[in-house]
C-alpha cells in the first residue's frame, strides 16, 4: 500500500486497523511516513505508543520487525550474533578433511550462511512488501552506550558488522520509538526523530476507541466505564490504568454479562485494571461507590 498523501488519509487508514488517532498524533505520523524521519512515542504506558506499529504494519501491508528493549540489550541481540555451533560444526569438518588453511577457513566461517540476523539487521535487508515497521519499543529500559549504537542506524539506516562491513537499508523502514519515560532518554536520539507525547484520551475519545475495539459493549456500560477508569486516573495510584486496561476490562465485563457497573462488580474485576495490590486495596470498601457515584454525576444523559 503506498503512503497516505494527508493527515486524514493517515487517521482513516489506521481508524480502519481500529486504531483511533487524534489530529495531533495523524500529524506526526503522517510527517514520519512522508519525510521517512523516526517516530519518537513517548507517554504513559498503556496509552496506544506500541500499537500504533502494529497498525501501520497492517494498514501499509508491511513486515512489522520488533526490538524489544531491556536493561543489559546489545549489539549481539539487538542487531546480529554467530551462529558458532555451526561454525565449530564447518571448521572440524574443514579439518578432517586436511589440507586447512587458517586464514582461508576464517574468511569462509565469517559469512552470511552463519549469520543470525536479530531485528536491527532484519530492518535493514530487502523486504518483499516494502521497507517494514521497526518497532524499538521501550528504549527507556537500555542504557545509554546501547542509545549511543542506534545513532548510526537511526541517522544512516546503516549498521556495521566488523567481519563483513556496513550493510544499509535500500530502503529505510518506517521506524518507531516508544519511551514510558522511567529514564530521560538522549537528546541525539530524539534530535533524531519526530517527536510526540502520547497522552491519556478524553472521554469522548476513549468512548470511541473502546467502541473501536469492543464493539459488542453497549452504549451505556461503555460510557460508565470510561467515566469510571477516567476518575480513577484522578486517584493518588502507583500506576493509573492506560486505555489497554480500559479495554481488558470492558471486555471482561462482557465476558460476565455485566450490563451496568456496581461496587460488587469492580471489586470482583480490579485486577484488569490495576496492577498493584496497594492500589487494589485502596478501592476495597466504600471508595469503589465513591468514584463510581462521582463518575456517573459526571456523565449527561444518553
């Protein structure tokens, strides 16, 4: 699929994905896709950052290519490894047969036929559909000499293998970053990239993407969910719940054939949506009725 030509081609086609996307976030993206820059997502987790990918993957037809990051990442995992197995494998082979020569072997071992291609290198090869999504998700969780290697790809869509030199992207990947923010990450990484903060919708918005991804709620438990979890995020909570848990626990309802919220009902179904038991147990009681009752003075009639 080619690239949309406005930002409301952009916002259709991932509204289609049943993406829902703002004005402001259809803009960056589109300015990403046209201008092939790197998209910088950052915000609170749960906010949509990571599926944005997946739906530009879907909508464009392309190869979606993930890096998932954590502490300890390196150039072996994040962009290729050898396969020494394999390599030991040929080199007692070569010796058996007799007759090695060392320097030759070497030359012969160091090859693309024992190379394990890890995502990085992955999004730079040749891709039958068009250059892939690269998805380089949660890049706040390396640390900065891994930030300092993703300069070169990220500025040259290039990466060095020592053993058989640069290789470069014949065509650049679409490339996202996404960052929770539990570290600041370099600012040479973001000089390079487009940036956006990924907030938490309003309610008319987040009405809208739960009816994008749980069409089967009704109208009413839709609106009293939202009202509800919208009201939560107002709590001292260690971690305020994202739109995905807006999400799980719709359709948790749904799997209960819940019809309208009670105190009874989220009690019994806090844990799609939060994560900590100290926040669990900070609605245990009366204060679940409290910002239920406080949600639904909130909402105007259907």
């Amino acid at each position: 699929m080619n690239i949309p030509q406005s930002i409301g081609a952009v916002q259709d086609m991932l509204g289609a994905q049943g993406y829902v996307c703002g004005r402001a976030l259809g803009t960056v993206a589109f300015l990403a896709l046209r201008l092939g820059r790197p998209l910088f997502l950052e915000g609170e987790a749960g906010t949509g950052k990571t599926e944005i990918a997946k739906a530009l993957s879907l909508a464009l037809g392309r190869r979606l290519i993930r890096l998932q990051c954590y502490e300890g990442l390196d150039a072996a995992t994040a962009v290729y490894e050898w396969n020494f197995a394999g390599q030991m494998i040929a080199i007692r082979t070569a010796e058996a047969a007799g007759g090695v020569d060392r320097a030759h072997l070497k030359d012969e071992v160091f090859t693309e036929e024992f190379l394990i291609e890890r995502p990085l290198l992955q999004a730079m090869r040749p891709q039958s559909g068009g250059a892939p999504v690269l998805l380089i998700d949660e890049i706040d969780r390396t640390d900065e000499p891994f930030e300092a290697f993703l300069l070169e790809a990220l500025s040259d869509f290039q990466v060095t293998i020592p053993e058989l030199g640069t290789i470069a992207a014949p065509e650049p990947p679409i490339v996202i970053l996404t960052s929770n923010r539990t570290r600041e990450v370099h600012d040479a990484v973001k000089r390079r990239c487009l940036y956006h903060w990924v907030d938490y919708p309003g309610f008319d918005r987040e009405i809208e993407i739960l009816q994008a991804r749980a069409p089967e709620a009704a109208e009413s438990l839709s609106r009293e969910v939202v009202a509800f979890v919208q009201r939560l995020r107002t709590e001292d909570l260690f971690k305020k719940p994202g739109v995905a848990e807006t999400i799980d626990w719709a359709k948790c309802l749904l799997a209960l054939d819940v019809v309208s919220l009670s105190p009874e009902v989220i009690a019994d179904t806090l844990g799609a949506v939060l994560k900590y038991q100290d926040d669990i147990a900070r609605l245990q009681g009366s204060e679940a009725k409290r910002i239920l009752d406080e949600a639904r003075a909130g909402l105007a009639p259907v």
